[in-house]
C-alpha cells in the first residue's frame, strides 16, 4: 500500500525539481544545509519517509520497493513527470529502484553514503527487534553513532543532538519495518539498468557505508562518476556541507 507521504516545496515555481530523500531516521530537515545553494535556480522538493516526520505511520511489513512507490507516488500525485533527485544513505535504494523500474522519471541521481546492498555483518534486523519490543530510545545511540565523527560531536554538539533527538521521535513500529526492509536490500542485480548520469560520494570517515561500498556501486552503473568527501561520517550532507554542495549544485544544479 503506498502511503501519502508528507512534503514541502520550495524555489522558484517554474523552475526544474530536484527531489531530496533524506537516510533512513532523519526527516526532510537533514537537508537544510543544502537548501539556499539549490533554491538559486532549482524547485526543491523534500519528503519525510512513512513513520517520520509528519507522514502516516503504518507498521506493516514493507519492502525498498514499496518505499520507492511511496515517493514515486508522490510525484505522480504531484504531476512531476521527470526529475533530477538526491539521496542518502541507505534510501538511495529507493532512487536506484525508481530509476531501474521507472527510467523516464528520474534525468540526473546522486546518491550520498550509498551501497549496491547491506553488508551482511549489519543486522538491521535486530535493531528493528529491538525498535518494536522497547521503542526507539532503545536504538537511538547504536542508530545514530555512525552519523559524524568525533570532531563534529566536539565541535557542534547542538547539531549532533538535534540529529539524534529527532530520530528518537521517529514512530517505532513504521522504522522497525523500514530496517528489516534495509536488512535484506540487494540491488546488485539493479544497478546496471540504471541509465541516469548518477554521481556517487562516499564520506572518508564513514564507518557504517565505508568509501569502498560506493565504488562498487559507481563501478555498477553505466553512467556514473565516483567521489570521496574527506572530514565527514555517515551524514556528510550534513558534516561536510560546503563539499556536498559543490558537488550536488555541479551535477543537478548548474
């Protein structure tokens, strides 16, 4: 069943779209960083996947596939025929399935801290156990450890509790279904039907998405360029800002 997700557009009305999907335990805010660069000359559109936010939160079991409907409904409810679009983290899926099962939508990706599947030693699967059983106060610290570095939790501790806060508000029964949806992602078999020039950028520091995950990926798309943004954990969208944005305003902006 797709949900109705919730949304914000901002820029200029007549301008391209550029969809924004923000990783898994975050909210369409991860992406304030980015926004004054790609309102310039870009309509930016935001979601908040099913659980977060202010979307619905149905616990029911789901797959990559049935979150990548959730955003490919919404641009269809939208009248938004073809985009350019961004991601992280794992929610990059979402844009692979899109782009391999609905390749007129999707004209430039670039996918943040991605990989072609789960590493197997991840086991999602108990964080969503353990997200049903306790509640989301029980998976916030391991969640969100890999988030940023050490500096950045020194340096700007507001940020990093921010971050962490709001996933502690996320509903626990809706992440606990998108974990085991990331527990079992394998797109391996996807990624060479992706025909949009995609970028792919790995963060240096990243423990949980290592650099080496995003050149597999990039090395599996026929249309792809591959970078490393130094000085940055999981969420360098937000750690490394002024990197990202370089890249993302060069690739789906100019």
């Amino acid at each position: 069943m797709t949900i109705p997700l919730q949304y914000r557009i901002d820029g200029p009305r007549h301008a391209p779209v550029v969809l924004l999907v923000p990783p898994f335990g975050t909210t369409m805010s991860v992406w304030e960083p980015q926004m004054p660069e790609l309102t310039r000359n870009r309509r930016v559109l935001r979601v908040d996947h099913r659980g977060h936010g202010s979307s619905p939160a149905p616990a029911d079991a789901c797959g990559i596939e049935d979150l990548a409907l959730d955003v490919l409904g919404l641009l269809e409810v939208l009248e938004f025929n073809r985009v350019s679009a961004v991601s992280a983290g794992f929610a990059s899926s979402l844009l692979v399935w899109i782009a391999a099962n609905s390749p007129r939508t999707l004209e430039r990706i670039v996918l943040l801290a991605a990989a072609p599947r789960t590493p197997p030693m991840h086991r999602w699967d108990r964080i969503a156990d353990r997200a049903r059983e306790t509640g989301m106060e029980a998976v916030v610290a391991d969640v969100s450890l890999p988030w940023f570095t050490p500096d950045m939790a020194e340096e700007r501790p507001e940020v990093v509790d921010r971050f962490t806060g709001n996933l502690g508000k996320v509903d626990s029964d809706a992440f606990a279904a998108v974990c085991d949806a990331v527990h079992g992602m394998d797109q391996r078999h996807l990624v060479a039907g992706v025909r949009a020039p995609t970028l792919v950028v790995s963060a240096a520091h990243d423990p949980l998405l290592p650099p080496g995950h995003g050149r597999r990926l990039a090395d599996g798309l026929p249309d792809s360029r591959f970078e490393v943004v130094t000085g940055a954990a999981h969420l360098l969208g937000v750690e490394r800002a002024d990197r990202v944005n370089e890249l993302l305003v060069r690739h789906v902006a100019p």
